[in-house]
C-alpha cells in the first residue's frame, strides 16, 4: 500500500498537539495547495496539528498533479469504486498520524476540496471512531447509496459550495445535505453566490468556527 505523507503546520501553541486537521486536496493538485488554510484555522485551534497529504497516484487527466482515483470515467459506480480503493491508503496514514501524536480517533477532523471533499465524506463517514468533524468544499458525496449501511457514526458535516462552480456544480453539494441530512448527519450548508470553484475567506472563516465548535466538547476519551 502507498505510503503518504504531506506538509504540516502548527501547533501555533508549540505545545503537544491536542487535535489533528488532515486537509485533503483536489484533482491534480497536491498537498501543498492547501496547507495554506493551517495559519487561518490555527488561530482557532492553536494547539492542533494539521497535515495535507499528497495522494497516492499521479493524475491522469494532466501533466502535474497527484489524484485520489481516477476521475477519466465519472459513471458513480466508478467514483465510488476509486474512492473505496483510495480509502485504504487514507485511512492508514490517518492511523499513522493520530499514533505519531498519541491522540485518540475522536481527536480527528478531516476538511477536503473537490476530490478531497468526495474522500474526506466517504473516508470519514465510515471510520472506525468518527471524526470530530468533517468540512468539505465545492465537492460531492459518492456512494450516497451505501452510507446507510457502511456509515459508522454522523459527525456534524460543514458543506460550503461556490454559486458560480462550472467544475463541480453547486447541485452536487446540495444533493449531498439532502443524503446526509437523510441519514441523520448533522449539516451546516453554505452556499457563496458569485463564487466559482474555490475557496473564499468567508469558507474559511466557516471552517474555522465548525472546527472551533468540534472541539469545543469535553474533554476528549
């Protein structure tokens, strides 16, 4: 099984981490494309360590890039078999990070874009221990039909989608709160008017409260 690994951030308290952000990027992008949210959302979680792993293959629709599965056949029965393949991988390295910072599974919040967000619901809707969170952007939830019975817990889910997306339409974050809310999956959805496939401050500043509200429980086990 491929091995990842990324770049990191923080804590900003330079103490022990005492909660872990695994950021995951989109479709031909890498890990360092979106460490860049750390700085924001440290400031509301100063002792969290974050990480943004690069994916386990070279994309294959362009000349740079790394990809969670391939999205050349986007027929959902494909989709979902890419990310139930690319899950492995995922899910050890999360293993490897919680283990490296002695935090438990609880301790974990996952955030993704795009491709990133399709991994970050369907890995983390079916975690052994669920995340404390879950936050995606301007993605899609795969597999809608079989979370009902692999789902493993209903973290609360913070879905931000651009008006303007010509990549990833709008409409497949609303078809996710729809499945989500479903299921019993606590969701914040904010739908930014203008905005096309990005990420703007006011995204940002949502993930930095959801991820702020996440941890803000007792004590974690």
């Amino acid at each position: 099984m491929v091995q990842l690994s990324g770049p990191r951030f923080g804590p900003l308290s330079k103490g022990p981490a005492q909660q872990l952000v695994v950021v995951l990027h989109g479709l031909g992008a890498d890990g360092q494309d979106l460490i860049e949210l750390a700085p924001h959302w440290a400031k509301a979680l100063p002792d969290a360590a974050f990480v943004a792993p690069d994916a386990p293959d070279p994309c294959d629709m362009g000349p740079y890039g790394r990809q969670w599965f391939s999205l050349q056949d986007r027929q959902p029965a494909r989709m979902a078999a890419g990310a139930r393949a690319a899950r492995g991988a995922l899910d050890a390295f999360l293993d490897a990070e919680l283990a490296r910072l002695s935090l438990p599974g609880s301790a974990l919040a996952l955030a993704g874009f795009s491709q990133g967000c399709m991994m970050a619901l369907y890995a983390g809707l079916r975690r052994a221990v669920p995340p404390a969170a879950i936050l995606g952007y301007s993605g899609a939830l795969v597999a809608p039909e079989t979370l009902a019975a692999e789902m493993t817990g209903r973290p609360p889910v913070l879905l931000v989608h651009g008006e303007a997306d010509d990549v990833v339409p709008a409409a497949a974050s609303r078809a996710a709160e729809s499945a989500l809310r479903a299921a019993g999956v606590p969701v914040e959805a904010l739908y930014r008017p203008g905005l096309a496939h990005s990420i703007d401050i006011v995204g940002i500043e949502a993930g930095a409260r959801a991820l702020k509200a996440a941890f803000a429980g007792p004590a974690l086990a």
